[in-house]
C-alpha cells in the first residue's frame, strides 16, 4: 500500500540521486513496503554505430522534410506492478576522445589588395600587391589538408571604394580571390572550403553603416546568389547577404558562424534575428564575426555595435567567440556571464606595408588540450607576425582557454510515455537526426513515488555515401593524396 506522505520525504532525493549527473544507475529503494522501478535501455545498443535513422512522415510543414528519427526503446518493471510514466531525454554527444586539431582562418581588411593603388606598393609590385589577397586564399587551400582548415571568415573592408562610382574593378579581383576557395578541384570538396564574408564600412556607399547605405556590389558579388545551394550556408537576414550565418563542423564539433555587417548604430532586428539562431542551434558552439567589434590593446574596449552584440547574445551558452578587424592594431578582451567566456579578437594589419603584407589570422582549435592557438601569419613572407614588423599593440601567438570536452547544450526532453499497469515496455521516436553524428541519452521511469534513471547510452546515425574522385593533375604547391574525395551534402556541416 503506497503512503503519499512518503513522496514529500523521499521523490527529490531519489530524483536526484538517479538522474545522469548523480551516477547513472538504476536505485532500488525500499520505502515502507513499496519499491523503486527499475529500467534498462533495450535500442540502440550502447555503443552502437552506422545506425540509419528512418526518414520521417510526410507533413504539410516544409521544415520536416529533411528530418529523420530512430526509435528509443526501454525495458521497465515495477515490482508492485503499477502504471509508470517513462520519460526520455536525448543530446548531440562529443566524441568518445577528443579528435585532432583544426584551424579556423580569418581574414581582415583587404580593401587595399583589392584597391591596387601605387601608393601602397611599398616594395612590391601593383600586380604583386593585387595578388595577395589571391595568395591568402590560395595559401588556405594549399594548407587546408595539413592545417586541417575547417573555415574561413572574412570580416570585412573586403575592397577600398564601395561601389566606386559603378565601377566594379575591386569586387571582380575580390571575387576572384575568394573564389580559389570554392573549386572543387584545387580544394577537394564538393562545395569547396567553407567561408563567410560581413560588409565593412568600406564595402558600402557612401562609407558607413549598411543601414544607411548601399550594398549594391557586396551584395552582387557576395550576394545570396553566389552561396545558395552551397551546403555550409545556413541563411541570410532580410533580402539580402549583409547579414548571414554558416554552419560546419570539425573534430566532431558543430559550430555556426554569424557574419553580421557593419552598423554604427546597431539594428535590433538584425541582434533579434542573430539571438534566435543562437537559440534555434543550441547545440552548436557559436561565432560571431563583424566588422567592427574591439579597440585595440589588451584587454581591449567594445566598440559601439561589438558592446550591443555582446550584451544581446551573451545569455547563449554556446557564444564563446566574436571576431573582428576595422582597425589597424591587434587586441583582445575575455568576458564571463554566468560562468562561461566570451574572447573577442582584434585582427587587422592594413597599415603595415604593401596594404599588411599578406597578413591572415589562424585560431587552431586543439580539443584535446582545450585551448585555441592564434597566431598572425602571412603567406606572402611565409612567416608569423614580429615585433619588428611594427604592429600596433602587437600580442604574438597567444593561446585561449575554450572547453571542448563538455557538452554546450543540456539534457532536452524527447518525450513521455506511459506504461499502463503490469507494462513492461516504453518506446518513443528520436526525430531531427542528422547523419554522421554522436548523440546520448536516457529514460527515467516513475511510479509517482520512487523515480529511477537508466545508465546514459549513445550511438552514431550512419554517414552520408561519399563518391571517389580521382583528380588526375593537382595544382602546384596543393598537398594532397591521390584519389581525393569530394564530400557530399552533409558532410561539411
């Protein structure tokens, strides 16, 4: 006979004491005659690989087309037979052990190389000092296999002029440039490597904020046009590219990259729009690239629109990083809310000579050691940053602390089921999987007095066929092997 002044005295403690953070075990309690549940996970298998999830029923509602769902199911027994409500509870799971390295590039301000001006060829060439922005990205697919190079994010003053009086010189040779990143060929995947662009305040007209201005060429050059299809391109905000956000993944991480134009007097709108993706991907770990975010120095002040973006998206748990260029210095500042860092970063090298002498940024994401490198290099000398070279608030290679052997979203619900009196078996369907990806999970069951958790489970959905490609000559200076793969849809994600 159940006694209901026992549920006051023990449901919290048992609750606590059987859930995934207390030990993962099932706990059999004897509480004046009535006993604890018990519950064992049946499907998949612990351990489980290539599992194949079942595409999901036809809806009305377009966003469910591409979802897929296995089936979870338990084992439960009440020992004095009772009705017992079973609820499931689910994750995306890192990997068993933390994978290799990998490198995130960011490139800042080449509105110079673009521009092509005699006045900034210091001691190269105008042709030479056109080339170097093709020689950036170049550089990142010559190194994208030895690098491990994830992405690329270009954060803005991609040209000197805006829309130059309708001429459109500067886009077309940054258009070129960027686009070394997109062949199949040279790259080895299918949709080339990943990258994002934000406008500057240089790539608008007249100069200044994209709200105010024109983004006729940003946005035909760079436009949703030129990465719909593509399949590391999440969206973008409004009509146009201005605003836009990327997906991939790397080590058996999941990240997304919101690019967000430069704005004086930020847009609500725009910080809403980018707050609900961070909260639509909880389970990706989040950047945020703008143009304009940090003075220099360290630790650095906010700038007008880095503050706004901070403030807005900092109540996201998987907000860690926010990047930036606009002025010609480096600098950094690290902010805690409620226990989690958020490093902003100034890059930008546009007053070193020949308009930064190829100078790029590489962040080198190490998660065994927890710890990001970043470091300036520029492929054209073919050497990291000096103090010689005269860079404002020069910082060297310096290293960030980022954990990346902890889950960034908690335990989500997946559902409740009960299991009528005398039951013993509690299922229920896993929808939204995605393929080639590590998830965990377990049930608890309750009689409504004693609740007892299963032990966590995981398993891996089966990745996505990749087709061989043999690439019969590889471009000098590329490092590859031969045949090379071109990644399919999903992979890049």
């Amino acid at each position: 006979m159940k006694r209901s002044f026992l549920v006051f005295l023990f449901f919290p403690l048992l609750a606590q004491a059987q859930s995934p953070e207390f030990g993962n075990s099932n706990v059999v309690e004897n509480n004046a005659g009535n006993t604890s549940p018990t519950i064992t996970l049946t499907s998949p298998l612990n351990g489980a690989t290539s599992i194949k999830p079942d595409p999901a029923p036809f809806t009305a509602d377009a966003s469910d087309i591409n979802e897929s769902r296995t089936t979870l199911s338990a084992d439960v027994s009440d020992p004095e037979g009772d009705a017992m409500t079973v609820t499931f509870f689910g994750r995306r799971a890192l990997p068993v052990a933390p994978q290799p390295d990998f490198t995130f590039v960011v490139i800042p301000d080449t509105q110079f190389y673009s521009q092509g001006s005699p006045s900034r060829a210091n001691t190269v060439s105008v042709e030479q000092l056109v080339n170097t922005f093709g020689e950036q990205t170049q550089w990142v697919v010559n190194h994208r296999n030895s690098r491990n190079i994830a992405f690329v994010s270009h954060m803005g003053d991609i040209v000197e002029s805006g829309d130059f009086g309708g001429n459109p010189i500067e886009w077309e040779r940054a258009s070129a440039a960027m686009a070394k990143l997109e062949n199949p060929a040279t790259t080895q995947l299918e949709y080339g490597i990943p990258y994002g662009v934000s406008p500057g305040n240089h790539d608008v007209d007249p100069f200044g904020s994209y709200d105010t201005s024109s983004t006729l060429f940003f946005n035909q050059y760079f436009g949703v046009s030129r990465f719909a299809g593509r399949n590391y391109y999440g969206g973008n905000y409004g009509t146009d590219n201005s605003n836009s956000y990327y997906l991939f993944s790397a080590a058996g991480l999941d990240f997304i990259v919101i690019h967000l134009a430069y704005d004086t007097t930020p847009n609500q709108p725009v910080l809403d729009w980018a707050d609900a993706l961070l909260k639509a991907h909880p389970d990706r770990r989040a950047i945020c690239t703008s143009h304009y975010m940090i003075d220099p120095g360290n630790p650095a002040t906010f700038g007008t629109q880095g503050l706004a973006i901070y403030n807005h998206l900092k109540d996201n748990p998987n907000l860690f990083l926010m990047l930036g260029g606009h002025l010609h210095s480096e600098g950094r500042r690290s902010d805690v809310f409620e226990g989690r860092t958020v490093h902003s970063v100034l890059s930008d090298y546009q007053g070193l000579p020949n308009g930064g002498n190829g100078f790029l940024r590489t962040f080198t994401f190490s998660p065994a050691n927890n710890r990001i490198r970043v470091e300036s290099w520029s492929p054209t000398l073919n050497r990291a940053a000096a103090l010689s070279d005269g860079l404002p608030h020069f910082d060297g290679t310096f290293d960030l602390t980022y954990d990346m052997q902890t889950p960034v979203t908690q335990w989500k619900e997946l559902g409740k089921v009960h299991v009528s009196a005398g039951g013993s078996t509690a299922f229920v369907n896993w929808t939204g999987l995605e393929a080639g990806k590590d998830y965990e999970w377990y049930a608890a069951a309750s009689d409504s007095i004693h609740v007892a958790s299963s032990s966590v489970s995981r398993f891996s959905t089966a990745r996505s066929v990749v087709p061989s490609v043999t690439l019969d000559n590889l471009p000098t200076g590329s490092e590859s092997s031969s045949p090379a793969l071109i990644n399919p849809q999903r992979e890049s994600k």
